[in-house]
C-alpha cells in the first residue's frame, strides 16, 4: 500500500512539475485547421498563376511581375494570420476546459524560443524578396519553421519537434527542386500539419 502511494505522489509531483515548466495545451485541431488554410492558400495560387497565363507544373522558369509577387506576399500573411488567429482560438478553448492560464511565464519564454528562429527567417525571406531572389523563399520558410518548431519544444509537447524535423528535411530536399516551392509548401505547411493536427488531438484529446 505505501510503495502505491510512493508511486502515485511520485506521477503527481512529475505531472506538476511538467505543467510548470511546459504549456501543454497545444490544440491539435489548431494544427488541422492551420493545414487547411495552407491548403486553401495553395490552391488559391494556383488559380493566381492559371489566371495569369503561368503553366507552373511545365518546369520552365516563370516571370513573376512585381504586382504579382505583392499579391502572393499578400496571400502568404493572409494565411500565417489566419493559422495564428484559429491557433490562438483552439488553444485558448483547451487551456479554459482544463482550467489552465494561457498566458504565463512559461507562454512566454514557449514564445521567444519560437520567435527568434522565426522572425530571422522571416527577414532572411524578405532580403531574397528585396533582391528577387524568389526561388529561394520555399526552402528557406520551411527550414527556419522547422528550426523554430524544433527550438520551442523545449517549453512545450515534446512531438513538436517531428514535426519539426519533417519541416527541415522537406525544405533542404526542396533546394535540390528549385522551382517547385508551391509544391513543397502544400506538404509542409498543409498536410504535414493536417497529419500532425490529427495524432495530437487523438493523442491529448
């Protein structure tokens, strides 16, 4: 009897000191619901280039007017917010069912370690922007992602990291396929997240 309660004192302590150090209320359908956008965005620029005469899929290399890539730019942020605000929602809905707060210290340093990877890779991104350099902004979004992803697992669920590995090796594959960005976004940000999405929800449900 007293080596069972050792145990479960024990289990107790661990379980504590892990919602202390970790925010665990990530929603998974928060991932879903990401991948769809993604999803959604993909195709949207694909419409984009049929409707101006671009054949992306003939593996010639295209002429992006400066008009165009503002809308594509605009799309991407229309997507990444949409991703953050459904993230924000989802999460916070989970954090209320178990009586958690979504907002502490450890929400906080969960976000730096998240942000310092991102935010460089998002003004490496927009220098190949300012220099035309578009072919290069695939395989550099999905690299940084997966470094920030794989940075914040420290202060959160520890398979956040897959997904971030995922991230890395599909963007340094894409450097070897230069050209085909669209693709590779389409798997990395739309169904890499939607199957992630799908195993943390039926994992932590």
């Amino acid at each position: 009897m007293d080596s069972k309660n050792y145990h479960e004192d024990l289990s107790h302590i661990r379980s504590m000191m892990e919602r202390s150090s970790r925010f665990i209320s990530l929603s998974g359908l928060s991932g879903v619901f990401a991948g769809l956008a993604a999803l959604i965005g993909a195709g949207y620029v694909y419409f984009v280039f049929q409707r101006e005469g671009i054949n992306y899929f003939d593996g010639d290399r295209n002429f992006f007017s400066p008009v165009l890539v503002r809308e594509l730019v605009l799309t991407g942020a229309v997507i990444l917010l949409t991703a953050l605000l459904s993230g924000y929602i989802f999460t916070a809905n989970k954090s209320k069912k178990k009586g958690q707060k979504i907002w502490d210290a450890t929400t906080k340093r969960l976000l730096f370690t998240f942000a310092v990877p991102l935010v460089t890779g998002g003004v490496f991104c927009l220098a190949l922007l300012f220099h035309h350099l578009f072919i290069w902004i695939a395989p550099a979004t999905l690299i940084f992602y997966g470094i920030a992803l794989v940075s914040a697992e420290r202060y959160t669920l520890t398979d956040i990291k897959y997904l971030g590995y995922c991230q890395i090796v599909l963007g340094l594959i894409s450097l070897f396929f230069l050209g085909w960005g669209l693709v590779f976004w389409t798997i990395g940000f739309g169904v890499l997240h939607i199957v992630y999405g799908l195993i943390m929800h039926k994992k932590y449900k």
